[in-house]
C-alpha cells in the first residue's frame, strides 16, 4: 500500500508560471511590433494573424470555394484583396505614424 507522500501531485508538477497564464492571452496575443517598421518587401514574408467578423453567407462561400478549388482560405483572401486593393488607390497610402502604432502595425 502507498503512502500518501507518494501521491501523484500535479501542482507540485507544474509551475508557477504555467498556472497563472491566462489561455486567452496566449491565444489572442497580438504579434509584437518590430523595432523597426519592415520594409514592403520583408512584409510579403512576415506573415500576421487577425480576426474579423463577416456575414455567416460570406464565410459559408468562403469555405465552399476554398474546398472546392483545394485552395487554403488564407490564399484565397489574399488573392480576393489583392484584387481589391488593385482597384483603391488608398491602399498604397502610407498610415499615419500614430494610427501605425494604434493598430500595431509593423510598417506604415
């Protein structure tokens, strides 16, 4: 018969750091900011994650043409913006420093 010295214990295995994590702020932590704003040519490689809200009808397309097509949805928004941002003259213009630093952007 075991003692109960020898009982399994799982906060003695875990530490203190791991507990206090909350799994949210691991999961929606927003990527950190360059010390210096990356060029446009380094942001085709750096790669951030978002999220968005859209009409349950556009995601179901979405999803429908992406299964389809055997594309992954992240290139198939990007194909659909990309088409979108050839046809908005703003796209091209720069953020203000101050609106870069609000919405975390890495370059303007």
């Amino acid at each position: 018969m075991k003692n109960s010295s020898s009982k399994f214990n799982v906060a003695s295995r875990v530490s203190p750091a791991t507990t206090k994590a909350n799994p949210d702020d691991l999961l929606f932590a927003s990527a950190p900011v360059a010390a210096s704003p990356a060029t446009e040519s380094e942001a085709e490689e750096l790669k951030l994650r978002f999220g968005s809200q859209l009409p349950a009808a556009t995601l179901v397309k979405l999803h429908r043409v992406a299964y389809w097509s055997r594309t992954p949805l992240n290139e198939l928004l990007d194909e659909a913006l990309g088409l979108l941002y050839a046809a908005k003259a703003e796209a091209d213009k720069p953020l203000p420093e101050k609106e870069r630093e609000k919405r975390k952007m890495p370059f303007a």
